[in-house]
C-alpha cells in the first residue's frame, strides 16, 4: 500500500487538474481506498490505462 501511495502522488503531480485537498484523515482514508479498489481497476478494465502506456511511449 505505501509504494501504490508514493506512485499515486507522483501521479497526480502530472495532472493537468490538481486533486481536491484532503479534509482530515478520514476523507484521505475514503478517497485513497476508493482510487485504489473502485477507480483504478476500472480504468485498468476499461482500456484505458493500457491506450495511455502507449500513448506515453510515442516519442514526440
């Protein structure tokens, strides 16, 4: 789980749209939770994790 947090923050260092900052502990707990068992695999399912790999490795 720490090294899926350390990626997750360097993620979102790259986006275009900062996230929302946390409200305490609980709201971290929530949203850390959510991304990692809800939101990344459907994105994983989806396809589109794997069309954004290969959009990272076009050169430019």
């Amino acid at each position: 789980m720490l090294v899926a947090l350390v990626l997750q923050g360097r993620g979102h260092r790259r986006e275009a749209e900062a996230p929302t900052p946390f409200d305490g502990a609980a709201d971290f707990v929530s949203r850390f939770v959510g991304e990692q068992w809800v939101t990344f695999p459907r994105f994983v399912r989806s396809g589109a994790w794997h069309a954004n790999l290969q959009r990272a490795r076009r050169p430019r």
